[in-house]
C-alpha cells in the first residue's frame, strides 16, 4: 500500500509519541522521534518553500537524514521569504546536533538526557514553524 506524505501530521504525531514515551521515561525513544517529528516539519517547510522531491533519492534532501539533511540544505538553500524559518533551523549548529538516526541500534544508555530535552524544545520550534 502507497502512503501518501503528509509531512505536517508525521511531524505532529511524532512528536506526541515522543512526548508519551518521554514521560515514561524512554528518553532514547523519545529522544529519536523528536528528532523524527524535526526532520518531517522541515520537509514540510522545504514544500513551503517551493521545494519539490526528485525524481531520484540520490542526493535528495526529501530523503536524507540529519546531520545530512543540515549539509544539503545549507548547499542549496531555499531562497524567499517562505524559506526563511527553514534557514533559521539549518543555520543554526544547536538545532539536533548529536542527533543521528544511527542512534536507533544502539543500547539506549548513550543517549543523554540533556540531548532529549534539547530535541524535544527544538521539535516543538520546528513544529511550530510549519505555516509561518
């Protein structure tokens, strides 16, 4: 079965996921679907921007992952007005570093609360900067 995006929902339900597991203490869950919901409210923003997938994956933001995602930005940004909340995020170095989807194999204790707490506030900003 196809399933259609729908990068503002993904983001949203993501983020209520995270925010479930968070306060049952699986903060390297949590801490991996913050940053989930971060990258889907990007996309949505990139589509905002005017921001179209390809037709192939290889070297398609629409497919990467972070830290990836921050670079292919950063080389290619969006350009106008509705770019700019989109640039905000990418430009700044804070935004989901130490973040990585390899971070999903490993045994959970290496992911550091403070990381958690710093993706969920930055998912909420990305979130939040969907439709600005």
């Amino acid at each position: 079965m196809a399933y259609p995006p729908n990068m503002p929902a993904a983001a949203r339900r993501h983020i209520e996921a995270a925010d479930i597991l968070f306060a049952k203490s699986r903060g390297d869950v949590a801490g991996y679907l913050y940053g989930i919901a971060a990258e889907c409210a990007l996309k949505a923003m990139m589509l905002e921007a005017g921001m179209r997938p390809s037709e192939t994956r290889r070297d398609d933001p629409f497919f990467a992952h972070f830290p990836e995602l921050r670079s292919m930005l950063r080389d290619a940004p969006p350009s106008g007005r509705r770019g700019t909340p989109l640039l905000r995020l990418i430009n700044d170095d804070r935004f989901l570093s130490n973040w990585d989807t390899k971070m999903r194999y490993c045994q959970g204790n290496e992911i550091k609360e403070a990381w958690v707490i710093s993706w969920k506030e930055q998912a909420r900003d990305a979130v939040g900067s969907i439709g600005t």
